[in-house]
C-alpha cells in the first residue's frame, strides 16, 4: 500500500507533515508517486484564498491523475472549513490527523474541536529514530496555537490555543539532530514568542539559554518572533550567543498607528522605529525582515504612504508583502471598507519592488566580505548551490558536491542578476 502527501503552507506544517509520515509508515505504507498511490493526503493551509485555491487545485489535479485513491484533506483548511472538502473521502482536523493511522478506512469528517485543548504540551510526536537524515536545515517546531486573536487572521480558529514542546524533549532531539549531521536547526511554531515549557513554565529566553549549553547543531535560528517579545534582554541573548544566527523576522504588518489599531495589533509605529534600531546598535550587521499586508480594509492611499514612507526610511534587510484576504470567520472579513481586490495588487507591486531595493542595498555592504555559510545539495541556474549566511544572505558559489551540508567560509565577489556571488576560500 502507497501513499503520495503533499502539504502547504508554513513551516509548521511541515513538521506536521513528517509526524503523518512516520504513521503511515508505522501502519506499512510506503511513499509512493501521486499517479500509484492507494492513498492520497493534502495536509493544507488555510492562511489566505490563495491557500485556498491551492487546496481545490490540488484535489481536482489529483483525482484526474489517480481516480482510484482515497482522498483524504487534513490540517488547518479541514479544521477551519470542514464544509469546503471539494470532494475528499476523509476530512481530519488539525489534531485529528495526527490520529491518521487509526481513521484511514473512515469516511466522513473528523474535527475535533479546538476549545477542547488545554495549553498543555504538544500531543503529537515524531520519533527520534525517523527523524530526517543528511538535510542542511531542519525546522523544529517547538510550539504550536495562538491566542492573539488578530482582527485579519484565521490561525486561531485553525490551530487552538498556545502548546509547547517540553524543554527537556527539545534538548534531547537537538543532541539526535547533532548525531544525525545536521548543520542548522529553525525553531519554529505558529507563535513562539508564546512558548512556555509545560513543566516549569520556562519561556523562550530560557529555553535558548538552555540550548547555547547543550549538545545542539552549530546553527539555530529562530523564526518570526512577535515585536512585543524582543526586548533588551532577548537582544542581549543572541548578540552574546555562539549558536544563535543574528537574524530576526518580525510580523510589523503595518506601519500605520491607525491601520495596527484596527488589526489588533497591540503596538505603534514608534516601537517599531525603536525596536529596529535597537536591534542594529547591540547586533553588527544583524538581517531584519518584516511581514507587511497591504490593502487592510480602511487603509486608503495615505495610510498606504504612511507605511512606505516608513519603510524607506527604516533600516532592515527585507520585506515578506502579502495582500490582504479576509478570511471568513475573521473579524476583519466583516469590515465594510474591503480595499479591491486590484488596487491591493498595486499596492504589493509597490511594496515588493521596496523590498527588492532594500534587498540589493543590504546585499552591496557585504561585498568583498568573508562569511561563512552552509551549503544546500539544490542546483541553482545550472551550475550553483546556495547556502545562507548567520544574517540570512543567501550566497551563492559554484556547485561541489562535497561541499554539501559544510559549514564553508566564502568570499562575497558580486552581485549578478539579483543573487549574490560568492567565492569558495575554506571549509571549516
């Protein structure tokens, strides 16, 4: 018995998707191709219509290229829009997929209602023995839920309340990833920022204190940290740490006092000028992206200009742009001053070509620079292989197969159609 998954949306997921894996696989199923399988999974985001649209395209491409399989929808789409199966034999929620071994040969929906958690720790689990093997990064969720509750996000409504991993379990998988040769390691979550170890109730300062002292991979990086969260102390944790990459994402989603306050968003324009510049004073060369939304219902065009005038000015490396959707269910879905659908496309059209020049300006302060990176096997343009930076410049050199998962020491030459250039001098 085959089965094919195919998962979207955020890293999260991914992570979701491997403990799905491991249980199919304990039920004595094998991976196979889409077109073979007796099983076919979409384990499927529900952030935006487009993730939306993904999960609908899917479904139809599948059951023209294996009409015979089960189809089975699971994750955030299926525990937020159970009706919109588009036609799957089995729908099973966020938690519930987690179960897949025991409801394969079910039909119908499973949806286990989210209110129903506790806070308490993660209940799935991925075993140490089948955890991936020979990967450059590997992205660690550590948390899971949010209880933010934001006017313009479904994530709530799909994921639940805050779980977190225990301290003691992270530590102990780190020092399997480190056995395991995995050079970098992204925790990762839907909020980490939120993360509380079940036991002690130790927080996400401690929990990387914790690790700057165990056995771990030579990397960890943290995802998208909420701005609220990154205070001196937290600022001082990674300028002073060994491991920790000087690289941070935050969700901003706008720069506009008026625009934050109807997003739910609990802070000003003001913090974030002080945050940014905070962050570069303790942190030399520090790579800062922010996620922005444009096109939130009531921002018109001087709201709009509020924010890129900001960004203009704001020191930071890049922008992630998305276009509002609202998402039914979402307080913001209900706003009656939606902004169309095309003038949001204007406004990301803007807002990315920003992000390509603040790309470009960070790009040129590291020319002629030594840096160390660790390269991806992926060939790129036919002839390179990638690897990132501490502060997240993606380099690029001449591809060597051996090179592969080496923490390597490069010279940043050029910059050449966009992409940064770079000349191999050491491994380390």
């Amino acid at each position: 018995m085959k089965f094919f998954l195919h998962t979207t949306g955020c890293k999260a997921n991914q992570w979701d998707s491997h403990v799905i894996v491991n249980k199919l696989k304990d039920k004595g199923f094998a991976p196979g191709p889409i077109g073979n399988a007796d099983i076919i999974i979409i384990n499927a985001c529900t952030l935006t219509d487009g993730a939306e649209r993904d999960v609908r395209r899917f479904i139809n491409t599948a059951r023209i290229k294996n009409r015979k399989a089960r189809m089975i929808l699971a994750g955030c789409h299926a525990q937020v829009y159970p009706d919109r199966a588009y036609g799957a034999d089995l729908v099973l929620g966020h938690e519930d997929k987690f179960h897949i071994d025991k409801l394969l040969q079910k039909n119908g929906c499973f949806v286990t209602d989210l209110r129903l958690l506790s806070g308490g720790p993660l209940i799935e689990d991925l075993p140490a023995g089948d955890l991936p093997v020979g990967r450059t990064r590997f992205f660690f969720k550590i948390q899971d839920g949010c209880d933010r509750f934001c006017s313009y996000c479904i994530v709530p409504y799909a994921r639940g309340v805050p779980r977190s991993r225990p301290v003691n379990d992270i530590i102990r998988l780190m020092g399997l990833l480190k056995k395991k040769a995995i050079k970098e390691v992204v925790l990762t979550g839907i909020e980490i920022s939120s993360y509380r170890d079940p036991e002690t109730g130790a927080d996400l300062k401690e929990l990387i204190r914790r690790l700057e002292e165990s056995e771990t991979p030579e990397r960890i990086r943290m995802s998208s940290v909420d701005p609220l969260y990154i205070d001196n102390e937290l600022m001082d944790i990674i300028a002073g740490s060994h491991k920790l990459a000087r690289s941070i994402h935050i969700p901003m989603q706008s720069a506009s006092d008026e625009v934050l306050a109807r997003m739910g968003r609990p802070y000003t324009q003001a913090y974030i000028k002080n945050l940014l510049e905070r962050l570069q004073e303790k942190m030399e060369d520090v790579g800062i992206g922010l996620d922005v939304i444009a096109g939130f219902p009531g921002e018109d065009e001087a709201l709009l200009m509020e924010t890129y005038r900001f960004l203009e000015k704001a020191g930071f490396y890049y922008l992630h742009v998305f276009p509002f959707s609202a998402r039914s269910g979402s307080l913001a879905a209900t706003f009656h001053d939606q902004v169309p659908d095309a003038l949001k496309k204007e406004r990301v059209r803007l807002l990315r070509q920003l992000d390509a020049a603040k790309r470009k300006d960070f790009y040129k302060r590291f020319l002629g620079k030594r840096m160390e990176i660790i390269p991806e096997g992926k060939l790129y343009r036919g002839k390179y292989m990638r690897g990132y930076t501490d502060n997240y410049l993606p380099v690029h050199i001449p591809f060597v197969k051996i090179l592969e998962n080496n923490c390597v020491t490069v010279t940043i030459k050029s910059i050449e159609d966009g992409i940064l250039i770079g000349e191999t001098t050491g491994i380390l």
